[in-house]
C-alpha cells in the first residue's frame, strides 16, 4: 500500500496500481460484508459476524499480499469491532467510526508482530466502506433521496 511506502522508505508511488486493486477489491469486499450484515437480526450475531468475516477476510488478503494471516485478521476484526463499539456504544457518528477503526486496527496489527500503518490501512477501510457506509452515510443519502422519513419535519 502506499501509505505504508513511507515509512519502509520506498518511493511514495510504487506499487500504485497494485495498491489501488486492493484497495479497490478490499473496499468492495468490505461493503459486501456490511450488506450480508444487515439481514442478521441479533445484534450479538451481527457484531461476531462483522468482525470475524473482516478478520478472515484481510487475514487472507494480507498472506496474498505477502504478509500475514495474523496481522491481517487482527487488524481487520479488531478495527471492526472498535467501529462497531464507537458508533453503537459511543454515538461517534462516521468520523469517530473511521478513526476508532482505523488506530485500533494500527495497534492490533503492531500489537500480533504486524505494522501499524498497513493495520492502520485495513481499519479505516474496514470502518469506512462498512461501518461508516452502512450507518450514517448511507442515511445521509436515503435522506436525500427521500427514502428515510425525517422524523424533524
């Protein structure tokens, strides 16, 4: 990923291309999950569901890529359920989503042996094309369209 070109000292574009497939592929994968999640009525099952399928999933991408099962999943369940926690439990709205995602999945992945900026990576696009889209944003735009009824008319 590009990001995490600068701090292993590597030119700021290289791998480009590779970088936005997987960002591209991951943020589609990602999206998905959170729409396979929302026909899961428990809220319990749902947060396991989310958090061990965005584990799985950037465990699997991470080997792809040459890394780790270990930071990948770390990174990917642990930035999931930090999402899930900020905006459930805490109301952060999406920012405070993306960002709880995005640092916690850093520090899991620091934390299983991983870097901290490639976790960093995984969290915020585990928060913001699922947690994020699937809350408030998508909200947003249903408001817009008129398909969500504003209850402040």
């Amino acid at each position: 990923m590009n990001i995490s070109n600068v701090s292993d000292q590597k030119p700021f574009f290289q791998g480009a291309l590779k970088a936005a497939v997987w960002g591209a592929v991951s943020g589609a994968v990602t999206f998905g999950i959170g729409e396979v999640a929302k026909t899961i009525g428990s809220v319990y099952l749902r947060f396991v569901f989310q958090a061990y399928a965005h584990g799985f999933y950037n465990g699997i991408a991470s080997e792809l890529q040459g890394g780790k099962f270990v930071h990948g999943f770390a990174a990917g369940a642990i930035g999931s359920a930090a999402a899930t926690f900020a905006g459930d439990v805490l109301k952060a709205g999406p920012v405070g989503q993306i960002l709880a995602g995005g640092v916690s999945g850093g520090l899991a992945a620091e934390i299983s042996g991983g870097d901290f900026i490639k976790g960093f990576t995984t969290g915020i696009i585990v928060s913001a094309f699922n947690h994020a889209a699937h809350g408030g944003l998508m909200k947003v735009e249903e408001l817009k369209s008129g398909e969500l009824k504003d209850n402040h008319q």
